[in-house]
C-alpha cells in the first residue's frame, strides 16, 4: 500500500520506534525490501537517490515499477516512496511521477535560500498529500554525488526549517554516508538532544545509518530519531554473498550462470540485512 510517509512516522516517534528507509537500485531490491516488509509486518520507506532514479531510466520508471511490485505482491503493509537528497528540480519530477514523499536537500544553500525553496515545496507537496523531508547541517561523506561536509545541525536553524511545516526533519549530528572511518568520533547526542528540545514532535531522521553501533541507533531512537536511513549496508552484503556465489564456482555449475540464479544469494542478504535492521529499529508488527 503506498502511502505519504506522515503517518507512519509520527506513530514511529510517538511509539519510541523507527521506520528504516532502504535505498533501492533495481527490481532485486525493491522486490526483497517490500517482501521483508511485508513478513516483518512493518512499515517501510523505499528511498531513491537522483542517481539510482537515472540509472533506472528515470524517476517514471522506478515510480511505475513500485507501484506495480506493491500490487502484485499483495504488499498490504504501509510503504513509502520517497526521493533521498532530491534537489529542487528532482523534487518537481518526482512529484510529477507519482512518490508520495520527497527530501528537499537544501542544507547547502545559504538558509534564507533554503527556506524559500522549502517552504514553496511544502506547500505544493502537502497540496497533493505527499510528506517532505528537509536537511539541516550536512550529512559528511558522499551519497550518490551529494558530498557533504559532515557539520552539525544548529538546532535554531532546525526549529527555523521545522516550522516551515516539513514533515520530518534530518539534522547532522556526525553522521556520514558510507562506511565510517576508523576514527569516527561517533554520533553527536549532545546536538541531537538540543534539535530535539527545539523541535518538539517533529520526527527526526539518522541519514548514514551503515556501520553505527546499534546502541547509538537504540538511544537516538529515543531522542526523537523516527527514520533511519541505510544503504551502502545492503550494496556491501549483496556483494558479498555475490562474490560467495562465484568464487565458490556455482555460476558453472548447471545453469547457475542465469541471472535469476546468480542474484539469488544477494537478493536473499537484503532480505536478512533489511529484517535485522526492522528488529533493531523496532519497526516489526507495527504496520
Ligand atoms: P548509508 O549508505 O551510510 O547507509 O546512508 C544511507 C543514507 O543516509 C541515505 O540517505
């Protein structure tokens, strides 16, 4: 069932629990994320960067196959379909195609450009009934393109974005995309406390959620984080269990080179990477 990502987020904070977005790249991921999902009796959000939305042929494409997977696998728990990092023109075309939800990434304008955009885009995403999500304080590392330098939120900035009616917010806290370097100094509780104490309500979301010791995820949890967002956590399980199946000859063997073969360990890693992650998140039984 898609649905706008509001609802699911503001019972998920209200409830102490987090919603995981997981990034799609083809039919296999999204096949195994919304059939996880669905076992796990759990909300889910498929996020789509602007490059995964261009490699698979546009935004058009990736909306039309969601839409027709969701159905035909009787997928009846609530699944969103939200741009990841969307710039201003993304945003536009992923409303034209059909999301029902978008991030406006505009942590790298100055904030009074920033909240202009924003506010236009809150206004004519809630107008089709879609969510929107905004950034504050750049996530560091790199996402599909989007470089950030990694600073924290300035929870006055926060409150100033919050109120522009955007649904749930993503503020820095130390967070990075990708795997965190060895002398990651861990995620900021201090900053995440403070956007929390400005922002009221307002369901906060953990960008770069790959490689963060699950004690961080369970107390940021409970200082309003709603949403976790992991991606190169599945890529690197896919390629594992890929490089398992090759290196151990089975492509050779019988008709093992056929694609629907060969992609089967990976797809089956996203299934077991994306239910460890409902249970840690607390998302399971809660669609
Ligand atoms: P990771 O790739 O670090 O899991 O981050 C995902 C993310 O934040 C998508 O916006």
């Amino acid at each position: 069932m898609l649905v706008s990502a509001t609802e699911m987020l503001q019972k998920a904070r209200a409830g102490k629990y987090a919603v995981g977005q997981f990034n799609i790249n083809n039919l296999e991921w999204t096949k195994a994320i919304l059939l996880t999902a669905q076992e796990c009796n759990s909300p889910v959000i498929l996020g789509v960067s602007e490059g995964a939305g261009k490699y698979m042929t546009g935004f058009e494409t990736v909306s039309a196959m969601v839409k027709a997977m969701d159905e035909s696998l009787g997928i009846t728990v609530p699944v969103a379909l939200h741009l990841d990092h969307g710039s201003y023109d993304g945003c536009y075309k992923c409303i034209k195609a059909g999301f029902t939800s978008i991030m406006f990434d505009g942590s790298h304008f100055p904030i009074e450009e920033n909240v202009a955009k924003t506010t236009e885009l809150v206004n004519v995403a809630h107008q089709l009934g879609l969510s929107i999500e905004a950034e504050v304080g750049a996530i560091g590392g790199e996402e599909d393109g989007v470089v950030g330098k990694g600073e924290c939120a300035d929870p006055a900035e926060c409150k100033q974005i919050a109120d522009l009616g955007v649904d749930f917010l993503a503020a820095g806290i130390g967070n990075i995309h990708g795997v965190y370097p060895d002398n990651w100094e861990g995620l900021s509780f201090e900053t995440l406390e403070a956007v929390n104490n400005a922002v009221g309500e307002m369901p906060l979301v953990l960008h770069g959620g790959t490689g963060i010791p699950d004690e961080m995820i369970t107390k940021a949890i409970s200082l309003g984080v709603a949403k976790i967002n992991v991606n190169t956590e599945c890529q690197l399980v896919f390629a594992d269990a890929t490089r398992g199946y090759i290196e151990a000859g089975k492509d050779k063997q019988g008709k093992g080179f056929d694609p629907r073969k060969l992609l089967a360990p990976g797809f089956e890693a996203i299934k077991a990477k994306v239910k460890e992650k409902m249970e840690l998140f607390g998302s399971v039984d809660k669609a």
